[in-house]
C-alpha cells in the first residue's frame, strides 16, 4: 500500500495511538499528579502515635491479660487524653498517591477530522464523572446535612438558569437566541418533509429545559468545591502574607469566575472595547473577531493561573490538621487518642477530593474553551476571521462498489443532517454557555463561603 498506515487510519489518529502507547509507557515513570502533589513542595501532618499520647497523659499499656484483671478491667478502655495536651505535629513531603490526570491533543490537518473534538468531549465526559463521583460521597453521609445543601442549591441554581435564558443578548450575549434560531431553520424542512411542523416549538423549548437541568446540575456540583475554594483561598492568603505577589495572584485567580462573567457581558466588554469613550469621538480598540479571539486568550490565561496557584491552595488545605489541633487545645475536657489521630490523618486521605474539587472545574472550562474555538468557527489570532465554509465529504481515492457508494452516500447523508442542526451558531451558544454557568457557579458559592466561613462557622 502506497500510502503506509497513514492512509488508513489518518494522520492525527495514528499520532494518537503512538501518543497514547507512550503515556502508557511513561505513566509509571512520569505522571502529571505525581508531579503536581508529590514533588516535594506539598507537606502534610502525621499524627502523634499512641505512645506519645499515652505518655503526655501518664500511662502506661497493660502488658497482658492478667495485669488488666489485676487492675479490675476485663477490657482494655480507649485511651483519654486532655484536649491541650502539649503534644506537637510532625510533617512530611506528600507520597505518590492516585490523582487526576488530563491530556490534550490539538493536531489540525486540513482535510481530515479534528480528532482533538473527541479528546476534549471525552475530558469533559470524565470531568461530569468525576463530579458525580464527588458529589455521590456527600449523598452517601447519613449526617451533616450535605445532601440538603446539595438539593438546595440545585433548586437554587435551576431558578437561576431559568432567568439567565430570559436576559436579552443585548446584555447577556450567550449567543442562545441566533443559536436556536440557526438549529431550527436548518430543522424545519426536515420535520416538514415528515409532516412533523408541530414539534419545532417543542424542540426549543425541549433544548432550553435541557440547558436549565444542566445548570442546576452543574450548580450543584460546583457547590461544595465552591466552599472548599473559599476556605483555601483565605488560608493560602494567611500563609502567604510575606509574599505580596503571590498574595496578588491568589486574588486575581479567586475573582477569575467574575473577569469571566464580565467577558459575555455586552455593555461593558463588547460594546466598552468596540467604541471606547476617549474624548469627543468614539474609539475602536478591537473589532468584533478580534474580541472574540482576545476573549478564548483571557479563558486560557484564566485556567493557567489558577492551575500555578494550585499548590497553595492544596498546601493551606493540608495545614488544617495543625489548625484543628490548635482548636482541640482551646477546649476542655479529654477526648480519646484514637480520635486525635483520626482528625489529622483525615485532613491527609482527603487531599485527593479536594484536588479533584479544585481542578475539575478548571479542566471542564479549559477544554470548553477549545471546543469553542474549534466548534465555533473561531481563530487564535486578533485579526479577521474567515467566513466558515461547509465540510466537504472527501471524494474516495479509486473505484469503489455499488455496496460501498451506498454506504458512502448514507454516510454522507447523515452528516449533512447532523452538520445542518449543530451548526457553528448553536455550538457556540452551548459551549458559552457551559463556559459562563460554570464561572457563576463558581462565583455564587465560593462568595457564600467566605461569608459562611467569616460569618456563619465563627459564630
């Protein structure tokens, strides 16, 4: 064969297996997680042994049976200690331990698939995953209330999401009006070939229910890591106080949910940027591509920034057991040893969710964005746009059957019905606004938790 395996399988999914032969190889070897929670910069607090415990409350283990029948016990009693015992914590470097990991492929060739999509539906797929998982660990607890904030904020959510459809594009510009419009124009004379016009209005009205369920979903998700995101934030800020930078970036990337808000916000993004008020005359700073393109940059930017502040986030998590035991010393009484480890070792087995909380977000906006710029019809660049042109169906390089043209015209057939309804207009006002909900999600609950945690948990 003249043309090797290329010709057969395609540029970018022979790239692919290779790519994905060498991660296998390397995975033991070199892992994003790995490198991310375990290099050396993240430590964690063990917690006092029995030993320690026993010997700071001024007793010693029975030996055997016979000494605790001696002492009148028949069983050995949990060991009690006081609450301000003056023991101290030790840390250690974080060890490898499972985590997520992510991979992006964005290969182009001209006349072929951009296999890239399906790697960033499938990101997203694991992302939605990941979140049930999570979210499946709070509906589990018989106690602590996390299922009825859970449901709470998704009713919550799915009110909110009702009202942003209603907002008009002059404000809000989500793009779901031309959207729509673009989906049911193409949907129209296929439903009327069939005698079906009654279902066009039900079809819209069926995608805009869709969008509402799906942020109250995503709302829901986003709740708790929302919260966590708060109480990090303010810890990583404590920490840090001897290092205005860092200080700096901690806030940008804590408000990055808003600075994403205020890209889709016409008046004063858009419109501001198109006709800046400078003097008498207005002002073109960027022509409407080339907001566009500056908008996909700033969502890129925004990912990559809260992804270097990672570490201080995960760090101010893991200094919580020191924080508890200073708490436990400020109460009286005596509690047992047993219980002392528990609230420390705890703070360590869960860095993995909080890891998952912090980055899954980050991940889904991130390949959101790619889709984006690919579905959409966008461009990296800051100058014009080419107008979208159809995909052709590549013509086959020699003679083929009468079963194979078949079946290449049903194909063909298929995918001209599908290009018709997801058009470049419709996507566009899917992802934007997957991309937008998820940030207001964010914003919304990580705003309730500073005020939960600087109101509420103190008082």
């Amino acid at each position: 064969m003249d043309g090797g395996p290329f010709a057969v399988l395609g540029v970018q999914l022979v790239v692919t297996l290779l790519t994905a032969t060498l991660m296998h190889r390397l995975a033991p070897h070199c892992s994003f997680a790995r490198w991310l929670l375990c290099n050396g910069s993240l430590f964690r607090y063990k917690h006092p042994s029995e030993e320690e415990l026993r010997a700071l409350a001024g007793k010693q283990r029975p030996r055997g049976k016979r000494e605790r029948w001696a002492n009148g016990y028949s069983e050995e009693k949990p060991l009690c200690v006081p609450r301000d015992a003056p023991f101290q914590l030790e840390t250690c470097p974080l060890t490898a331990m499972d985590a997520l990991e992510a991979y992006y492929y964005m290969l182009g060739p001209a006349r072929e698939t951009n296999i890239a999509v399906f790697w960033c539906l499938l990101t997203i797929a694991f992302s939605i995953k990941v979140f049930l998982t999570v979210t499946q660990l709070y509906f589990s607890a018989e106690e602590g209330g996390e299922r009825s904030v859970c449901l709470t904020f998704a009713f919550l959510f799915l009110l909110l999401a009702m009202l942003v459809q209603v907002v008009p594009e002059e404000t809000l510009e989500l793009g779901l009006e031309p959207g729509l419009a673009s989906m049911t124009q193409n949907l129209e004379p296929l439903l009327k070939m069939q005698g079906w016009d009654w279902v066009l209005p039900l079809a819209k009205l069926a995608i805009r229910v869709v969008l509402a369920a799906l942020g109250s979903m995503l709302g829901a998700f986003l709740t708790f890591p929302g919260l966590r995101l708060a109480q990090t934030h303010r810890d990583a800020l404590t920490m840090s106080e001897d290092r205005p930078m860092l200080q700096f970036l901690l806030h940008i990337s804590f408000l990055s949910p808003l600075l994403i808000l205020w890209l889709w916000t016409k008046p004063i993004a858009r419109d501001f940027l198109h006709q800046a008020p400078f003097g008498e005359t207005p002002f073109s700073l960027l022509s409407d591509s080339a907001f566009d393109s500056l908008r996909l940059w700033v969502l890129v930017a925004l990912c990559l920034l809260r992804l270097a502040v990672t570490r201080s986030h995960l760090q101010a998590y893991l200094c919580l057991a020191k924080s508890r035991v200073e708490q436990l010393r400020r109460e009286a009484g005596r509690i047992e040893a047993r219980e002392i480890q528990r609230r420390v070792v705890r703070v360590y087995c869960y860095v993995t969710v909080v890891s998952l909380q912090y980055l899954t977000p980050l991940i889904l906006t991130l390949n959101c964005t790619l889709l984006l710029k690919t579905l959409g019809g966008y461009s990296w660049g800051l100058g014009p746009t080419l107008p979208l042109s159809p995909v052709l169906a590549a013509a086959p390089d020699g003679p083929v059957g009468p079963k194979e043209a078949e079946a290449q015209q049903a194909a063909a057939r298929i995918t001209g019905a599908l290009g018709g309804l997801l058009t470049p207009l419709f996507l566009r006002c899917i992802l934007a606004f997957l991309i937008w909900w998820t940030a207001a999600s964010q914003l919304f609950s990580s705003l309730f938790g500073l005020y939960f945690h600087q109101q509420l948990a103190g008082s």
